[in-house]
C-alpha cells in the first residue's frame, strides 16, 4: 500500500479539522471550535475569509467577528485556559474580559477574581438548594407525622405540640411549611 502524497494528507487534516469546527460549534462549544479555528488558520494559513468559506460550504454559516473572537479565545494565556477546559468559567465571560483588557497578566488576574466570584455563586447555589431539599423533607415528614397522630387518635393539642416543636427546630413558620406541602 503507497503512503498518501503529503498534499492529499493535507487536505483530509484541513477537512477534518472543519468538519471538527461545524461539530463543536453544533454543540455549541465555543472553545472546540475555537481551538479548531486556530488550527486551520496557524498550521494551514487560512484567512478567516477562506476559513468562513470552507466551513459554508459545509452549511456551517459563521460570521467574521465570530470567527476572531474564535482566534482570540484560542490564544488566550495557559492559566486562563485551563480555567476555560476545567469548566470554571465560560468562554463568553473571558470574551469579555478580553475585550477590556489586551495585557495576558491583566487578563489572568480579572479571569481569577471572575472564577472565584463564579465558586462563590455555584457554592451559594448548592446550598440552597439543599436547604429547599431539606425543607421540604421536613414539610413532608411533619405531614406524615401529622396523618400518623390523627389515625392513632393523637389529642389536637399533642398534634399542635409536634407542629410547634418541628417549627422551632426548622425555623419556619406552619404557614411556611404548608406551603411546600
């Protein structure tokens, strides 16, 4: 079998790293198809013009200022990379900041403090909702209590005693827990 000449080797890379491009953007994943438009224009010096003309004859329609936000994203600086490959931030929020700050140093400083700000929020996320979860396994647990004292013909005030004991220890009100319910 004859090795494939290295022009033809060429073209089945450029193809498939548009075909690459179309997927990641069809997925919307800005960084993929970032990285795969870097790609195409360092190794094979494509233009954002031809780059944008291969990809439409793909039925992939990308626009110029889409395709240089695509070339900047690429090059960003390794730190703020790995932020971006880790998930810990996304690229549009470094689209961002880089369009406000040119300086590599600047821009890993202002990606940290948006990373840190986006843990924090994540962090307060995960703990409401596990407190709503919470909440409402109490509300279901007072409701099932409630039944329970009823059918073994519990007095009214002993079932109030338990209502009163259970919203001291959740700190919610009756009106508060029947609402979940």
């Amino acid at each position: 079998m004859k090795p494939k000449p290295a022009s033809s080797s060429k073209q089945s890379e450029r193809f498939a790293l548009l075909k690459q491009y179309k997927a990641q953007a069809g997925q919307n994943n800005l960084l993929g198809a970032s990285i795969a438009a870097s790609k195409l224009h360092r190794k094979f010096k494509m233009s954002p013009d031809e780059i944008i003309t291969e990809l439409d004859k793909l039925n992939c329609t990308v626009s110029k200022p889409h395709m240089y936000n695509h070339f900047k994203l690429a090059d960003v600086p390794a730190e703020v990379m790995f932020f971006l490959k880790s998930g810990k931030i996304k690229p549009t929020e470094v689209l961002g900041l880089i369009k406000k700050h040119q300086e590599p140093a600047q821009l890993i400083k202002l990606v940290e403090k948006a990373v840190a700000k986006n843990e924090k929020e994540n962090e307060l996320k995960k703990r409401q909702y596990k407190e709503k979860t919470e909440t409402e396994e109490i509300a279901k647990l007072m409701r099932q209590t409630e039944k329970k004292a009823q059918k073994i013909g519990l007095e009214k005030s002993k079932i109030q005693q338990i209502k009163e004991i259970i919203t001291k220890v959740t700190g919610l009100s009756p009106k508060q827990i029947q609402a979940i319910a």
